[in-house]
C-alpha cells in the first residue's frame, strides 16, 4: 500500500478545492448583500428600516427551507445537477434584485439568493467524496470558514459599488459574481457515482418551511401587532406546533429530510444547538454595527457615516475569521478539541461586551469586529469537521444541511431581533431608534453568547467521551488517531459511544 504511486491530479480535480471555495465566498457575499443597504433601501424605497430589514431576513429565510431539500437531493446521486440548479436560481435572483421594479420585485430576488446558502453542504460534502483523505479534510475547513470570511469581504465591496454607481449596482455586482460561479461549477463540479437517490419527504419539506416562515413573521411583526395580540400569539403557537409534528414525522418516517436520529450522538448535538444560538448573536452583532455607524451624529449617537464605511468596520471581521483557522489547532493542542468552541463563544461574547462599554468612535469598532471574527471563525471552523466525522458518509449532505439550515434560522432570527428592540426603541414620529436600543440588543447578545458557552460545555458530556477532530489542521488530525476512519472514503467514519441504550 505504502509503496504504490498516486496518479497525479487531473486540471480539473486540481480546480475543485478553488472552485468549491469561490462558491461558497459568493454564497456568502450575496447572503449579505441586504445588510449594509439596509437603511440606503429604505430611504430609496420610502419604508421603514424594520420593512427594510426583511431584504435580508427573507434570504435567509428561504435558505432556511431550501437547504435540507438541496442536503437530501444532493446526498444522492443528482448532487452536480442540484448544485448547478441552485447556481442558476441565485443568478436569476439577482438579476430580479438588480433590476429597479420597486422593494416588491427586490424581496423575491433576494428570496430567490437565499437558495445559494443551501450550496456550502453540498461543496463539503462533494470535497469529502471527491478528494483524497489528506485533501479533504483542509477544503472541509476552508469551506466551513467561507461563509463567515465572506460576510466581511462582501461589505466594502458593495458599499463601494453602492456609493459610486447606486443601490441597484451592488445587486448587478452580485449577479455578475453568481454567472462566474455557475460558470466555474459547470466546468469543475464532478457527477456523484455509486450513490442511491432516496425518495424526498415532501411532507417534511412543507411542515418545516411553515413552521420556520411562521415563526419568524411572527417575530418580525410582533412590535406592529402587538406582542400579546391574538394574531401574534396565535401564529406562534401555530408555527411551534407545526415544529412539533415535523420532528415527529421526522423521527417516524423511513426516508426523513434530516435525520434527527444523528442528534443522539453528543457531538453532533452540541454542533448543531450551538451553531443556532451563535448564528442569533452574530447576526445582531452584525446588524447593529452596520445600522449604528451610517446612523447621523445628530441622534446623539452614531457616525453619519456612508455605506462604504459600514462595510470596511466589518472587514475585520472577514479578516480575524480567516486567521481562527491558526488559532483553533492550536487551541485544540492546548486544551481539547471540543474546548474550541467554548473558548470561541467566550471571545464573542468579549466583543459584544466591547460593544456595551466602547463604541464612542471608529477604530473601536473595528477592533471590536476583529474580536467577534476571530471568535465566530473559531466556533464554526469546527462545527462541519466534528459533523463529517460523526456521521456515515452517505450522510454528510443531509447532517452538514441541517447544521447550516439551523446556522440560517439563527442568522434570521439574531437579524429579525436586532431589528425588533431596536424598533421598539424607536420613539413615535421618529425614524432612528434611541441609544438605549443598542444598548438593551447588546446585552441580549451577551446573553446569547453566554447561553452557548454553557452549551458547548454542559452537551458534550451527556455521551461517552467522542473522537472527534479538527478539520483545519491535518497534522492535529493525525494527532487524534483518526487513521482507522481514512481506510476508504466510502466507509462509515467513526461513530462516539452512546450514552443511552
């Protein structure tokens, strides 16, 4: 075995890792395309910044209810077909999203992009298929840091766009990166051999997308409603208890969308709770800084700054997330392996405590985003990897879909929240919320942070300790005895004791 000679790589298997990385860099950047236009929307589509605020709620929204359909699609053996498809219906939205319609004709664009976010399980699990063990295990890392590097490196780019040529032009920016990325996928995404295609649960596809789009209009709406009105309430405990019969139908149905059976193992669990409760806290992180430095000085507080500016304070964070995939190894080596994630809530909930106490001019906040990158890099670096290695291969599509869909609805909900208090805050007759609203979203954030701290520690021990990896290191990979879970790609990975019998 030793002795055998590798056929060298073809060009295209050369292309794969880069291609799958661009993918994902672009899912990334046109997800968040609503969030520093936000106010820019508002004041050109003549609504409020709440109404605003939904051109990037509903992409990941849709993301939300896309992304397990495209996870269980792809684990089968239609994955280039679905992956070119979803290429294709994000292009088309941003065209939509580009073109000048009116805010009507915005929203289903970015409804439409929000299919693109279902893309990043679908480039993991086709780098785990496709490459060669050693291969993998880095494009698994890269990819995981993707979607949140690219959340800082599309901002500055599209505030300068937005500045210089319009609002609509930093949509035309995101449709021109869409046709390069489906061009790139046509070219270098391989066809999935030797895979069985399982029927699609129709019904748990519609269960959850009701009860998910339930859920966050309810939330969404509850300051105009009426928190304690009939209509909010009442859609709430509708939305829950379509949850509730989705998850039973999941746990009793042959061929579910997501296999809740995988949350009996400990890791997996704590992966896919924490990357929930992180997504809420990154996301009002990020909503809060973009709307605080373009808020005038004459409130009170506030920079006046231009959209250009709110995209660079967040550079820093695309920056630090691209630098945790240093640090998480070596935390690992220090500590343990699953310490990297409370260790990354911790510095996350350090930058929003940064936040509260020290955001009085620029450079603090871009300080402040550099923690919250590095934090957030170190804490979903290592989500995809303990996942991959948890679950049978032919799983992985479907176990990374459920982590990034959960990601989403968490992304969704810290967006919708921020956008809530702060409304809440925002005394009558006036258009810009008061001080103490960021103030009261910050200390919610730390309250998140915290709770997932607590998570990733108190989970992980309801189980027989895991062998688990990092996927950012491969020489830390080697260090954690994970060979017998190389022998053959096809192989079940190693699986963690259970704990209940």
């Amino acid at each position: 075995m030793a002795g055998k000679r590798r056929a060298e790589p073809t060009l295209q298997q050369r292309a794969l890792v880069p291609v799958l990385v661009f993918l994902g860099t672009v899912v990334a950047v046109i997800s968040s395309l609503g969030a520093p236009l936000v106010p820019t929307i508002a004041t050109v589509d003549h609504i409020s910044l709440s109404d605003a605020q939904w051109s990037l709620t509903i992409t990941l929204l849709v993301g939300a209810l896309a992304t397990p359909v495209m996870g269980r699609l792809g684990d089968g053996p239609h994955r280039r077909r679905v992956i070119l498809g979803a290429a294709a219906v994000v292009l088309v939205g941003s065209v939509l999203a580009a073109l000048p319609l009116g805010f009507g004709f915005l929203v289903a664009g970015r409804g439409l992009q929000g299919a693109g976010l279902g893309l990043v399980p679908l480039a993991i699990a086709t780098a785990r298929d496709a490459l060669p063990a050693e291969r993998s295990r880095s494009a698994v890392a890269m990819l995981s840091i993707t979607t949140v590097a690219g959340v800082g490196l599309g901002y500055p780019l599209t505030g300068l766009i937005t500045q210089s040529l319009g609002m609509h032009a930093g949509f035309w920016f995101g449709a021109i990166i869409s046709a390069l990325a489906l061009l790139s996928a046509v070219l270098v995404v391989p066809h999935a051999h030797g895979r069985q295609q399982q029927p699609l649960d129709g019904l748990g596809a519609i269960l959850l997308g009701a009860g998910l789009a339930g859920l966050l209009l309810s939330l969404s709406e509850g300051d105009a409603w009426g928190w304690t009105s009939a209509r909010t309430l009442g859609l709430a405990v509708v939305a829950l208890l379509l949850l509730a019969l989705w998850t039973v139908h999941e746990l009793r149905t042959a061929h579910p969308l997501i296999d809740l059976r995988t949350l009996r193992n400990p890791v997996v669990l704590t992966a896919d709770v924490s990357g929930l409760i992180a997504g809420v806290a990154m996301y009002m992180l990020i909503s809060m800084v973009t709307r605080f430095v373009q808020t005038p000085s004459s409130a009170g507080y506030g920079f006046g700054a231009s959209v250009v500016v709110s995209g660079l304070v967040l550079l820093p964070f695309s920056a630090a997330s691209v630098l945790s995939s240093k640090l998480a190894p070596l935390l690992a080596r220090r500590t343990s392996t699953m310490m990297v994630l409370p260790i990354g809530c911790a510095i996350s909930l350090l930058s929003m405590l940064m936040f509260l106490l020290a955001r009085g001019s620029l450079w603090e906040l871009f300080v402040l985003m550099a923690v919250a990158g590095l934090g957030v890099g170190c804490t979903f670096a290592v989500m995809p990897g303990l996942i991959v290695n948890a679950v049978p291969a032919h799983e992985t599509g479907s176990a990374i879909s459920f982590n990034q869909v959960l990601r989403t609805v968490g992304y969704s909900t810290g967006s919708v929240l921020s956008a809530v208090v702060l409304e809440a805050h925002t005394p009558t007759g006036h258009l810009l919320p008061d001080s103490g609203g960021y103030q009261v979203s910050a200390w919610l954030g730390v309250a998140v942070w915290a709770v997932t701290a607590v998570v990733t520690i108190v989970l992980p021990r309801r189980g027989a300790p895991a062998r688990t990896v990092v996927t950012v290191d491969e020489e830390l990979l080697m260090d954690e005895s994970i060979a017998d879970a190389e022998t053959a790609e096809d192989s079940v990975t190693a699986m963690p004791a259970q704990a209940d019998r």
